[in-house]
C-alpha cells in the first residue's frame, strides 16, 4: 500500500546457528559489538526468523480457527436437523492455541520437569553429605571433593539447560501473540458495519497492545502450575524418609501450601480485577482517541478543559481498579520473603519441640530445599495463577471479538457463481417449493429479529451462522433459477425485492423492495433528501449491508468513492495507487481530470507530499479529489460515487463531471450519489429514493413530466449527512475526523517535486542511558522525598529482620552441635550454652513475625506511591497534549500518541512497579548474602568483589545494547497500531477495492519488524542471564572448595553450620544474582516508558487559554470585526499578500490557501513568522 522501496535486511544469526552457539548465546554476540558501540537503529534489525514471521503464523492459526468455526457450524446443523434443545458449544480460541502451539509447549514443559526435579533434588542430597564431613568423621577428604563437585555440576548443568529453555518457551509466547495480532487484524477486515458498532479503535488497539501481551508473560509461569505441587510431594518424600525428619517436615510444607488456596483466591481476584482494568482502559483509550482524532475542532472551540475533566474521570475509574491489582501484587511479591523463612521455623520449631536435636546437615538439606520450593512454589506457581488467569480473560476478550459479525467472504462468492449453472436445471423442477420456502423464511426471520437481539454476542453469533446458512441455499436458488442468459453480461447490478436494515431489533427497513436493474456502461444518479438511503444502497451493492430479503447480483470489479474521504498515511501518490502499478500515462490523465495538477504544483513536494491522519493543511475538496482519483485509477468495471462533488467548488465539480465522470469513465457503468441539480441533465437515468423506497426512475424530463420537484427534494441537501445510511456505530462517525495532513516541516517552500522526496517526521526517541532525571521525575510524581525515605527504611528494616534470621539458624544450630546432647531420656542442655533452647525459639520467632509483619507494610506503602506516581505521570502528559500545537499532531500518528497512552501507561501501571520491587527486594538480599557469606569466610570477599566488578561491566554492556532495542521494539510498535486505526477508518473503501490482502501483507511486515525487535530483545537478555549465571557457577565453586583447601575449616570441626550457610546462601544467589542484574536492566528498560511519557508531558505548547490580566482585552472588546495577518508567506498557494492587511476574500481561491488562512485565524496553524489579529 505505501509503495516504499524496502531494502533487504541481513540474514537473522540464529538461523543458522549450531547447537554450542545456541547454548552459548554466541550468535548474539555481534548485536551486543554492535549496540556498546552506537545506539542500534531499525536498519540493525534482523530478517524475522521463518518461525515466527506474522504471515506464516497468521495463516496457520486462521486456519485452525475456520475448522474450529466449521465444526460448530456442524453441530449447529445437527442440532436445527434433529431439533435437540441441548447447548451448543461455542468456538474456543484457547483450543485453536493449543491445537497450533500446545504440543511445542508440552515438550518444553517435560524438559523443565526433568530439570527441576531430578537436578534440584540432587544438589540438596550433595550438601547434606559434604557437611557431614565437618560434623562427623564418616566422610573422607576425597568423597567431600566429590559431593563438592556434584553441587557446583548441578549448579552448572541447571545454567547450560534453563536459558535455552526459557528462551524457547518466550519464544513460544511470542509466536502465540503474533498469530493472535495476525487472526485479529485478519478478523478487523471482514467485520462488517454493525460489528463495527460494537467495537472501538480504542478497544481494538488495546487488544493488540495489552490483551495479546499476556501471552509473553503468562507462558513463562504456565508449566510451573503442574510441576510446582509435584516438585513439593517429591521433596516431603525426600525430607520424611531420607532426612528422617518424620512429621516435622510434613507441618513446615503443610503451612508453605497454606498459602496455594489464599494465592489462589488472590489469583482468582486479579484475574477479576484484569477484566474490570481492560474494560475501563478500553474506554480510556477510546476517549483519547476521539479526542485526538477531533482535536482540531476541540481546539478551535477551547473544550480541552471539559474534555479533559473526561479522560479524568474514565482514568479515575480504571486506577482504582489497578491499585486493587497492585496491592494483590504486593501481597505475592512479599510471600517471596517470609514465607520459606516462616515454613523453615515451623519445621525447626516442631522439631525441636518433638525432642529432637537439630544439625547442620539436616538443617541445611531442608534450607535448600525450602529455598526450591520458594522459587517454584511462592514466586512462579502464584505468579502462574495469576498470569494464566489474565491470560484466560484475555483469550476470552479475543474470542469475542473473533465472534463478531463478518461480511461473506469472496470465496463463498466465488463458489457461488461457479456451482451457479450446474443448479439451475435442478431449481427450476422445485420453483413451488422455493416460494414457499422464501416466505416462511421472512416470516420467521421477522418474528425472531427482536429476540435476537436481546441475546449476548456468542447468541448473537450463533443465530447469525444459522440465518447465514438459510440465506445463502435461499440466495443460490434465487440466482440459480433465472432464464439461460447470452454469453454478454445484460446487467452489471441486479436487485430484485431487495429490503435490508442496518440492525435486526429496528422494526422498519433501511431499504424496502428495492429493483434495480443496470446496464453496463449506464451513467445513473441517485437523488433524495438526508435520510433517504442513499448511501445505504451504495452499502447494499458493496455487500456492506446485508440483505435480509431478495437477491442482489453483481457483475464486475468495483471501485468506490466513498462519502467521506479516506485517506492514509502515505503520500498523496501511495493513496491514489492504492497498491497497483505505477503507469505513468494513466496516473496523469487521472490527475488531469480530477483537477489534481494545480494542486500537485501547490503542494512542496507534489504528488510525494506526505499526508498523515487528521491535518488540516489539505482541505476537504483535495481530499475528495484524492479520494475520487483512487477509485478512478483503479479501472474498474463499476464505478460507485458517494456524492464526491459536494466538497468541492462549483466551477471545479463542473470540470470533474464533465472531464471525468462523464468522458474519461464513459462506456464504464457509473452509479453517482449527488444533491447538485445541474448534473442531473446528463445523466443516462435518475432514481429517486425517498424513506428507503424508490418513489421514482427515468430521465430528468421523464421525472419532470411525471412532476417530481427536484427543488423541493433537494432543499434539505445542507444539512447534516445520511444518519441511516449507516448504523449507528462510532468507527463510522469518527471517519468524519480523518483527513490529510502535510507532515512536511518547510510546507511552504518552493521545491522542485521531481528532485526532492519529502522526509517523515520520526518518532522522539532517546538516545543513551536513562537520564538520571527520569527516574527522580518518577519519584518525585510519587510522592515527596519525606515519603520515598519512609519507604527506604521500610525496605532496609525488612531485610535486616530476614537476613537476622537466616543468620541466626546458623548460630543456633552452632549452639546445638556443641552444647546440646541427645540422649535416651532425652535433651540435655549444657549450662554453658550462651542461650537456652527456649531463648533461641523466641528469638526466631520474634525475627520471623517481624519480617512478615514489615514487609507486608513496605509493599503496600511501596505500592500505594508507584499508584501515585502513575496518575500523575497520565494526567501531567494529557495536559501536555491537549494543550499542545496543531503542528504536533500534523507530523505525529494517532498510532504514537495511542502507543504512549496505552502500551507505554500499561506498562508504567503494571510492569514498572514489579520490577522496581524486584529490584529493590533483590539488591538488599544480595547485601544481606554477601554478609552472611563474609562473617563464614572473611576471605570470600576477594572474588565476591572481583564477581561483582565483572557483573557491574557486564551489566554495562548489555544495557547499551538492551535500551536501544527496547526503543527499538517501542518505536516499531507504533506503525502496527496505526495501521489497525487507518484500517478500522477505512474498511468499506478497502474491501470495495479487493485491497485487503494488500493491508494484510502490510500489517505482517509491520508486525515482523517489530518481531524481529522483540526476539532481539529476549534474546539479549537471555544471553545475559546466560553469561551472569557462568559467573555465579563459578562463585559458587570458589566459595564451596574454599572450606575444603583452606585449613580454617577441618574434618570434624563441628563448623558445618557456617559452611552449610554460606554455601546455600551462594547457591541462592545463582538465579538471584542474575534475575536481579536483569530485572535491573528491565527496570532500565520500563523505564523507558516513563521517558516516552515525559518526553510527552513537555511538547510545544498554545498560549494559555486565559490571557494574563496585563493582557486581557477591553470590557468593551470586540468594537468591530476585522482579520489583520502580518508577515505572510509569499507563496503560489497562499494568496495573503503582504502588503495587504485585511483579509477581505478569499471566495475565488480553492481549498489549500483558504484552509491555511482560516486554521491561522484559528491558531491551529504553525505558521511561527506570521501574526494574526482578530
């Protein structure tokens, strides 16, 4: 559709990649060079990979759906044949998914199981005999080093398997979210006009902007929902038996599962709360939307106060439902901290009060344990419940829209016509039958219209499909049985008895037996008021508007101009071709006889002037003229003109019906809607419609002498358009906003057309890291620094509490080994002990009750200021664009301003206070290990140092590269939305000229680019975790040999406890340390959301609405009306000379001067030199 010439991007690296660069993450490496060095730009970005390119995935999962459609049509058959009452179940998307990707998945999910279970298991069992060797005189120097060596390969085997598979299953997520955005859009273009009404721009944006990104995040937590309850029925069988703790193990994992039900409950109420957020965001979105696509005349009537009081309130709305969501989050990111702690005290307590000492060994074999099911059962499997839910609402939310009503598709045309001829000997036997049918069907169908309607959509849907069925046997034998026909075609349109209505509940028809018959090469006119179903009948040939009765035929390709001029954003050129060849010859005489020319040479870059969404420097006759010569290029055998000269001047609609109209399309059929009188000599035939009935047909002088008063039929041609040529939907009426803009930033300068392409206005886009100033700015909108320092110390007294308590197991378990004995009669306490047992239970308890109890607090304060900051960020950036200059909104897409509104908010909402949590929770669990790990072994500063020193240049070098595609992935993002928007606006424009293969073709690239941005993404940070992770493997060695070279710790030194402690807190770091490092680098990145916000929140800006009171016009003001420019631009398509003052007429100039002047006089133009006075 646009025309652009596409250079070919370098071949994807992972293509052909071999299995040690795929488990190295090398492949990546060069985009990592790359990236360190400058900021990566689009022409960086890859060849999508064969896998998950958008039109491979789009046709394969529309395919499964169409089965899926097929076979509930199936039983829908059945159940009318055999007339069973019983339900009848509906499509299912989530089976579509699963039938395309479930099997992949199921694979991934059997690797994962394997890992966690038998990898996991093992390296506990490692630790508990290594720690023998310090407690006890059983274990030899050279089994220690094997059970050393069996805990750092278990560490080491987890890295080489766990990366690769978790970028598999993001990968995995992805492909689903492609092929959801690939079936929607693909949905988008066969909607049909009353669907339409039901849905939104708004509500459509959010499904492929929030809705399908569930997907990426749901997948990661899928499998853990089934191997997270398994993986804790195979350790209570290990700690019951093998570490013979009896019941005691059984009461600490019965209170850890204690919380499945309330996470449950939580996951239950999130998923609720997500349903109730999509809705309230949809509105918000579409709120914006009309705002943005209307603002011009929001402008010129200052109504940005009112409608900003609106988004407000629909903004209100949508944040109390997310702070619910947030604080639900709170709680399950705070069950990572207490509740192993809080299992692990119950099984020590229970324990220890059942009579038992307690060791180094079995104390740390359940420590590593419990820290296994932390991360399985307290952060993935919640974190599972609740994306998998989301994820549920969101497959429901698509599947609804996947429901809606669609126009017949081109295929069952085709079919139809093919099949015509073999059946028309075999209707014409049963031609009694047929009328019977025929009226029974219209009798039913009118008794059940009303009921119909009041059913939900899947109801809706599935009496749809059934009067489907009926009026498609009723449609082919109402073509099939007509007289042998000459091998010419006798009419190119043929209604017969045609009624149709916009909505079944209405109780009158739209249009009301309707017969048309058209000759081909007929020049016919469509006349009537405002309201008579003009444009309606345009609909009904278009096959826009179904017909509920009677048959229609059309013979021949069809080229439509319709009412409102649609154009995209692309060039004036890319909008008249339309996706066909360029021919020269042909283009010019179009342009010629569209009255283009003089406008091409107005225009600074000509025919290659960029137009966008909703300007105002093209005025409403070029966007007709435009919009005519689309339809006019096309060579169609069909020409249908909705009224496309009441745009224009009198004297230019003349030359188009005489140059085009009438002679460049003569011998072609020509149907033409118009309310101007003095064509209506030289047309071939008028129809005069009246209330949705032809009231008459003939020539003018047929229609005079029958005494039709054209005058009186025409006198209400002013007022407002066609209100039932249409239903009542808002896509519909929100078309009356688009228009073309020049995006140009020297519009008004003489340039030479055939020299110069015009250049875009591209995206903001930062570059660099993000400034230190963003993540104050996000501070600061949450709350004063008095807070923020409230909730720091919140944070720091949770770890201290946590960390105190790991400590002291180690201490108390010191205690036991050397100053408790177990003996026949039971435990017996040496009085030297520093503590008592019962001084050491209420130690433990007091440290685990204070680490719940703060930590609940922080994540609530925590989440209650990110709540406040988000608001404030959303309020501040509308203030900011509703008040900001028309030149922003001629050279930035809906499809920008949208994607900061909707993705960039959701993710500063949801995203950015996960990972700023995680983050915080993180880094001071990593200060709290490395302290425990000091106070064990002093030395083990030196390489947790040099660790560190690699991790932080590490980090360095994978944020260069991962902000700039994370901008990356922002920025081609965009055109994917923008390009619905233009769709949803233009539909019944792109389906009468067949383009919608072309717009489908368009969307895949679109979407693979932005593919290949986003598996850049998830690959760099794969890769990333990859390499942190080598390095804590080898931490982790350090840190286990170094108690068995160094002589600080001996065999039977009775020191196991420190060791234990210090090697399972190392262990712990492993996935920490590297989650942390990326959830750093995802902080980094979300936060990248917040500066597309800011960067917003401060765009050029009007005057303000109030003139300051030195200013401020007289009380007598205005003593006389006057227009006075100063400064003007001498330029051919501006006629305000400069040495005239006054603007006194500008009746004899066409479209662009006077559309300049007044947007001048209206201050929605950028023209900075000039100055008007009113």
């Amino acid at each position: 559709m646009d025309g652009r010439v596409r250079t070919e991007k370098v071949k994807n690296p992972r293509a052909s990649a071999n299995i040690f660069s795929a488990l190295t993450f090398s492949w990546i490496l060069r985009t990592f060079l790359v990236g360190y060095r400058r900021d990566l730009e689009v022409t960086d970005l890859y060849t999508p990979l064969k896998e998950h390119t958008s039109s491979i995935l789009g046709v394969k999962i529309a395919k499964a759906w169409e089965k899926e459609c097929e076979a509930y049509n199936r039983r829908l058959e059945k159940n009318a044949r055999t007339g069973s009452q019983k339900k009848v179940g509906e499509p299912s998307l989530l089976r579509v998914i699963i039938k395309c990707f479930g099997f992949k998945i199921l694979l991934y999910g059997i690797v994962l199981a394997i890992m966690e279970i038998l990898l996991r298991l093992l390296q506990p069992i490692f630790l508990g005999q290594m720690l023998r060797y310090y407690n006890t005189q059983e274990v030899d120097e050279f089994h220690a080093y094997l059970y050393a060596c069996g805990i750092i390969l278990c560490s080491a085997i987890n890295v080489f398997v766990i990366h690769p598979y978790m970028l598999g299953i993001l990968h995995m997520g992805m492909k689903i979210r492609v092929a959801c955005c690939s079936l929607i859009y693909r949905k988008t273009l066969r909607l049909t006009r009353t669907a339409l009404g039901e849905t939104t721009i708004g509500q459509a944006v959010n499904l492929l902007s929030n809705d399908v990104n569930r997907f990426d995040i749901s997948i990661i937590f899928l499998h853990y929902l089934w191997i997270g309850p398994l993986e804790t029925i195979v350790i209570t069988f290990f700690m019951y038996y093998f570490l013979d703790i009896g019941i005691s193990a059984i009461i600490g994992v019965a209170s850890l599962l204690m919380f499945i039900p309330l996470q449950g409950w939580l996951g239950k109420k999130s998923s609720e709360l997500r349903l109730r957020t999509a809705i309230r965001t949809d509105e918000r979105v579409r709120l914006t939307n009309e705002i943005i696509s209307g603002i011009q005349a929001i402008k010129m009537y200052t109504w940005e106060k009112p409608f900003s009081a609106l988004v407000e309130k629909a903004r209100k709305k949508e944040v109390n439902v997310i702070r619910g969501t947030s604080y639900i989050r709170g709680v399950t990111m705070s069950f990572i901290i207490f509740t192993t702690r809080m299992s692990l005290f119950i099984t020590i307590l229970a324990y220890v009060l059942f009579g038992f000492k307690i060791t180094a060994e079995k104390v740390f074999m359940i420590t590593a344990y419990y820290n296994i099911l932390r991360t399985t059962m307290t952060i993935f499997f919640p974190q599972g419940i609740t994306q998998v839910a989301e994820a549920m609402v969101s497959i429901k939310r698509l599947q609804k829209f996947m429901m809606y009503d669609e126009v017949a598709s081109p295929e069952t045309k085709l079919m139809k016509e093919n099949t015509k001829e073999n059946t028309k000997e075999k209707y014409k036997e049963n031609a009694n039958e047929r009328e019977n049918y025929n009226q029974n069907l219209n009798e039913n169908y009118k008794e059940t219209a009303n009921e119909n309607y009041k059913e939900n959509v899947n109801e809706n849907y599935k009496e749809n499909v059934k009067n489907d069925l009926t009026n498609q046997k009723n449609s082919d034998r109402m073509n099939a049985d007509q007289p042998d026909q000459p091998d010419y075609i006798e009419h190119c349109i043929s209604i017969e008895n045609g009624s149709a209505k916009w909505l079944d509940y209405e109780s009158e028809d739209t249009l009301q037996n309707i017969n048309i018959k058209v000759r081909p090469g007929e020049l016919i006119a469509i006349v009537g008021q405002v309201g008579s179903g003009k444009s309606s009948l345009m609909n009904v040939i278009l096959k826009e508007l179904r017909l509920h009765q009677g048959s229609i035929q059309v013979n021949g390709k069809i080229a439509y101009a319709s009412q409102e001029p649609w154009l995209f954003a692309g060039s004036v050129r890319q909008n008249i071709l339309f996706g066909r060849k360029m021919d020269q010859i042909r283009y010019d005489r179009v342009a010629r006889v569209c009255q283009l020319k003089r406008d091409f040479s107005m225009l600074p870059y000509g025919d290659k002037t960029i137009v966008g969404e909703r300007g105002i420097s093209l005025s409403g006759g070029q966007r007709a003229r435009i919009n005519l010569a689309r339809a006019v290029y096309a060579e169609a055998d069909i020409y249908l003109m909705d009224d496309p000269l009441s745009a224009v001047d009198a004297h230019v609609g003349k030359h188009m019906f005489e140059e085009c109209i009438d002679k460049y399309l003569h011998g072609k059929t020509r149907i033409l809607v118009t309310h101007q009188l003095q064509y209506l000599h030289n047309v071939g035939r008028i129809i005069v419609l009246k209330d949705g009935v032809i009231q008459a047909e003939g020539t003018y002088d047929e229609l005079g002498s029958m005494g039709v008063d054209f005058g009186r039929l025409l006198e209400n041609q002013t007022q407002m358009d066609e209100k039932t040529s249409r239903p009542p939907s808002a896509p519909v009426s929100r078309s009356n906003s688009r228009a073309g803009s020049i995006t140009s930033l020297s519009s008004f300068m003489t340039i030479d057309a055939t020299k110069q392409e015009p250049e875009e206005v591209t995206e903001m886009r930062s570059t660099g890291s993000v400034a230190g100033k963003v993540y104050a700015n996000y501070l600061r909108a949450g709350g004063n620094w008095c807070i923020i320092f409230i909730i720091t110390m919140l944070y720091i007294l949770s770890q201290i509490s946590a960390s105190g308590g790991d400590f002291f197991i180690a201490r108390w378990v010191d205690i036991e080994e050397n100053y408790v004995n177990q003996t026949e009669d039971g435990i017996v306490e040496d009085p030297k002990s520093p503590l008592t047992r019962i001084e050491c239970i209420y130690i433990f308890s007091g440290l685990t009750v204070l680490t719940i109890g703060v930590t609940l607090i922080r994540s609530f304060a925590f989440f209650g200021t990110c709540m406040r900051a988000s608001i404030r960020l959303h309020d501040r950036m509308f203030r900011s664009i509703s008040r900001a200059t028309m030149r922003f909104f001629n050279t930035n897409t809906s499809g920008r301003v949208l994607n900061r509104f909707s993705k960039d908010m959701g993710s500063v909402d949801e995203m950015l206070p996960t990972a700023l949590i995680d983050c915080l929770q993180i880094g001071l669990s990593l200060l709290g290990i490395i302290i425990v790990v000091a106070i064990a072994n002093v030395w083990l500063l030196i390489p947790t140092v040099i660790v560190g020193i690699i991790f932080y240049y590490l980090r360095v070098f994978y944020l260069a590269t991962s902000r700039s595609v994370k901008r990356l992935e922002g920025i081609t993002r965009s055109p994917v939305f923008s390009h619905l928007s233009a769709t949803l606006q233009g539909l019944p424009t792109i389906r009468a000229f067949e383009a919608t293969q072309v717009l489908t073709d368009e969307f895949d690239r679109h979407q693979d680019l932005h593919s290949s941005a986003w598996y850049i993404f998830i690959a760099s940070s794969r890769a990333f975790g990859f390499w942190l992770d080598v390095f804590c493997v080898i931490y982790i060695t350090l840190v286990t040999l170094s108690f068995l070279v160094l002589d600080n710790y001996t065999r039977g030194s009775m020191d196991g406890g420190y060791v234990g402690l210090a090697i399972t807190q190392s262990i712990a770091l492993t996935g920490m340390f590297q989650w942390g490092m990326r959830q750093s680098a995802e902080l980094e990145n979300q936060m990248t959301s917040v500066e597309r916000i800011l960067e917003y929140s401060k765009v050029d800006s009007e005057p303000p609405l109030e003139s300051t009171p030195d200013k401020k016009p007289k009380f007598e003001w205005p003593e006389e009306g006057k227009i006075e420019f100063k400064n003007e631009f001498d330029h051919p398509h501006m006629l305000l000379q400069k040495e005239s003052s006054y603007l006194k007429s500008m009746v004899q100039e066409t479209g662009k001067a006077m559309a300049e002047a007044l947007a001048n006089v209206a201050r929605d133009s950028y023209l900075n030199r000039t100055t008007t006075k009113l």
